[in-house]
C-alpha cells in the first residue's frame, strides 16, 4: 500500500488570555507552550519555534480576530 499522506504543517497561534498574557499555543493543543507580557515577544518566539518545526505562525489580534496568517 502506498501512503499520500503530507506531513503535517504545525500551526502556531499568537493570541491574549482573559489575564492580559499574549500565548504561543500548538493547533488545537490545550495549554500553551509560552506566555509574554507583550504580543511581540510572543511573536518572536513563535517565529524561532516555527522554523524548527516548519511551522507557520497565526497572529489574533486582542478581539481573537485574525491579524496575520501563514506568517
């Protein structure tokens, strides 16, 4: 049997908590890998953690809505 199966692409979400921490969550995990006091810190290092894993970055902005995908 041969397998079509793509390797799956990590997803990492850039988004704030209730308690004002931005987090760096894995799609569709349930605790965050970092929290930050600032979303550029998040952003920072969601990009390291991206590139190690081939990953790709979805910043939220402070409603939840989508500021920037596939980054």
């Amino acid at each position: 049997m041969a397998e079509n199966t793509k390797p799956t692409v990590k997803n990492y979400h850039i988004s704030l908590r209730e308690d004002g921490k931005w987090q760096v969550k894995a799609g569709k995990a349930e605790k965050a890998l970092k929290l930050f006091d600032t979303q550029a810190q998040a952003i920072e290092y969601a990009k390291k953690v991206a590139d190690n894993q081939e990953g790709n970055i979805t910043i939220h902005k402070k409603d939840g809505k989508i500021r920037k995908q596939n980054y």
